[in-house]
C-alpha cells in the first residue's frame, strides 16, 4: 500500500488526536493522516488522572515544568491557557469541572468520554486514523517518507507525537527518541518522572504500607530544591504518593527527602505538646510519647530516627534533649534517594527533542523544514495536576493551527 497525504502525525495520543483536528479546522481540505503503533488510539489517555482524565490545571504555567524547553514554554501557555483549552473541548461536546485542588477534569469523570470526543471529531473532519502501524523507517528527500509493516505514506508535512517511554505497557516507547536523532536532533535522554522514589532508610520497612498526610522537601547539599505538600505512601523501598511524584522530576541519587509528618505546628510546638505527654504518660512505655499525635509505627519510626530507640524507658525517663530531638525529627524526618521506580511506572518522563531546537509559536523544528514537534516527544515535564496532559493539548493545538 502507498498513500499520500498532506500531513502525516506520527502518534495518535493526546497531542496527535488534538493536532489532527486543529489542523483540519483551519485547513479543512488537508489531507491528514495519523499513524499509531497501537491497535487503538489514546490508550494512555484512558489511564490517566486515575481513568478520569485530569485534563488540565487553573494554574498552567512555565513555573511549573522543568526541561529544556521550559524557558520559552511560556509562550504555549499563553496562547493556550486553561481557558481556551476548556472552551477547546466544550466545542467538541466535553464539559469540564474544577476540583478543591484547581484541576480539571471531564464532568462525567470518565476518560473515555475525552477519547470519544476527540476520535468522534477526527472522523468528522475526516482524518484517517491507521492503527498497528509502527514505524521502520522515514526518509526526508523534499517531501517525508514512511515506512510501516504495511505500507509507505508520503506526505509534505510531518508531525512527531510519539510520546515518551513512561508506560511501556500502555504503548510509552521511545520511537520519537530514534526518529528526531535520526533527523539530526540533539536529543536529552528520557528518563521516568512523576513516579515513586527509591530511598536508603534503616525505618522504611517498619513503615511499610502506611499513609501519612505530610510535607515533603527535597534536599541537595542540605539545601532546598522542591517542596510539596500531601499524601505520602511508605513501600518496600521507595516514597511514593502525589507529592513525592513532583519531586521526582527533580530527585537525584545523594539527595535527601525529609517529610514534616505535622506540616500544621512549628517544631516549638510539637516540643511543648511532647512535653506535656511526658508528664500524661509518665508511666506509660517511651514508644507512646506521640499517642494521640502520629500513628503508633510511624511514632516508633519517629523515635528511632532521633536516636530514642528503647522503648522499654518509660515517658518520665526522657529528657528535654532527646524531646527536641524527637520534636525535630517529626518535622524532617530523612530520606536517602537512591532513585527513582523506573519507566514502567512512571506517568511521565523527563527528556525529549532539546527545547532550543523548537519554535514555542509554531512547534516547527528549527533543524528539518517541514517537521512539527509536540507533547512528551519535546523535553519538557510539569507536575502532577494535569500540567503534562495541558501540554500535549495545546503544543498538539499550535503545531495543528502551524500546518
């Protein structure tokens, strides 16, 4: 088989599906064609925001990304902000709603209804949609060549949507690495983002399974590179929960992540309330100085990690300098990163075609006549909250419009 089109979208994900449909309705006589190495498109779409696909965020903006591109990713969010990604699907037929917390999501809370609407309007548009076709080679001699398993596809025009590899089980790859470097791109390798983080803690294990509501800061040299706030989930070998997940994207091996178990109460008051347990509890073992304070494990966790570790000492026994210690550790409670989960469970990842080689106005490279970036093939990453979905909307928006 050997088709011609228009344009050819390599990837028919968020930014693929979005790019194919604002590129029709400007242009409405394009000729365009997605490719999908899926046997579906949008198959990470309907996994995100925990199946109910967290679409956006009220407070987009480049300050809360990181990568290469962050600098001139600005410039995307103005011409697409929040707003005018919402009006976006409400004239594709999806309402949207915000949360306590300033995201957005579909107002049936299904992700399958954000799918639906894009799939429904390609077809509309008449945008030819290929599944299972996986990429073997494309050429670039005036026009773009591609070649799949089952045909080649000519075009004039080429847009990479391939994504990254975070989720290799719902198709994450890294094809778009393979095809920009092929196409003389600097390319910053992908790495996982948004996932659990692997620490070093003689506590950890003891702490296995738990939830704490928490404050969590990530530490370089003893000083501060990220702090969050939320959740926190103690595993086997890793911190996980939304909070940990944002600082992941900065998180290297030799930092340190300390998690304020009472971010609502200065270390002077967690003092002064030790104290008076002191004196409640007098007789009762020193495990039970935080009762009515922190679960039971994470208390002994607490006391371990000041240095206050037998327990058969009564409450009276303690001294004003292990209370402060105990008082200090609640408030940073430390943590060795080691690393982080790995691409199978990361909801994102970091790297991408450097930013310095793609126009922010038009999302054309700056390298190959012709060629359009957009979403996670480009290095840029935001945190959780629908930031990296908002991305991959509106860059897809922009390069469509550009064609």
């Amino acid at each position: 088989m050997n088709r011609t089109f228009d344009v050819i979208i390599i990837g028919g994900g968020a930014a693929g599906l979005v790019c194919a449909i604002a590129a029709k309705r400007k242009k409405p006589r394009l000729r365009v064609a997605i490719l999908e190495k899926n046997e579906r498109v949008g198959k990470k779409l309907l996994a995100t925001g925990n199946g109910r696909c967290n679409l956006t965020h009220e407070a987009v903006s480049a300050a809360h990304y990181t990568g290469s591109f962050q600098p001139q990713s600005q410039a995307v969010f103005d011409r697409v902000n929040t707003a005018a990604l919402c009006g976006f699907f409400k004239e594709l037929g999806l309402l949207t709603v915000r949360d306590s917390e300033e995201r957005y999501y579909p107002l049936c809370k299904q992700a399958s209804a954000v799918l639906d609407v894009l799939r429904f309007r390609c077809e509309a548009l008449g945008v030819e949609m290929i599944c299972g076709a996986a990429i073997q080679r494309i050429q670039h001699q005036g026009g773009f060549t591609v070649k799949t398993a089952d045909g080649v596809w000519t075009a004039d025009k080429l847009v990479i949507a391939a994504g990254s590899k975070a989720a290799p089980k719902l198709g994450g790859s890294g094809s778009a690495a393979d095809i920009l470097q092929n196409m003389g791109h600097r390319f910053v390798p992908f790495a996982p983002a948004l996932c659990p983080v692997t620490v070093q803690s003689d506590i950890l294990k003891p702490l296995r399974g738990l939830r704490a509501a928490a404050a969590v800061s990530l530490l370089r040299g003893g000083k501060p590179v990220k702090a969050a706030r939320g959740e926190v989930q103690f595993n086997e070998d890793n911190l996980s929960g939304i909070c940990v997940f944002d600082l992941s994207l900065y998180a290297r091996p030799a930092d340190t992540i300390t998690v304020d178990l009472l971010p609502d109460y200065s270390q002077k008051e967690i003092f002064t309330f030790l104290q008076q347990h002191k004196t409640l509890f007098a007789k009762q073992p020193a495990d039970n100085l935080f009762t009515g304070i922190l679960q039971k494990r994470v208390a002994q966790a607490v006391l371990k990690a000041a240095s206050i570790g037998d327990f058969s000492r009564l409450s009276a026994q303690l001294s004003d300098k292990e209370l402060h210690a105990a008082a200090r550790t609640a408030k940073q409670l430390p943590f060795a990163v080691k690393g982080n989960a790995g691409f199978d469970r990361a909801q994102a990842c970091t790297g991408g075609v450097h930013g310095s080689e793609i126009d922010a106005y038009t999302m054309r490279s700056k390298r190959q006549h012709h060629l359009y970036v957009c979403g996670e093939a480009i290095d840029l990453c935001g945190e959780c909250g629908g930031y990296n979905l908002h991305f991959a909307f509106a860059s897809g928006i922009i390069a469509g419009e550009s064609l």
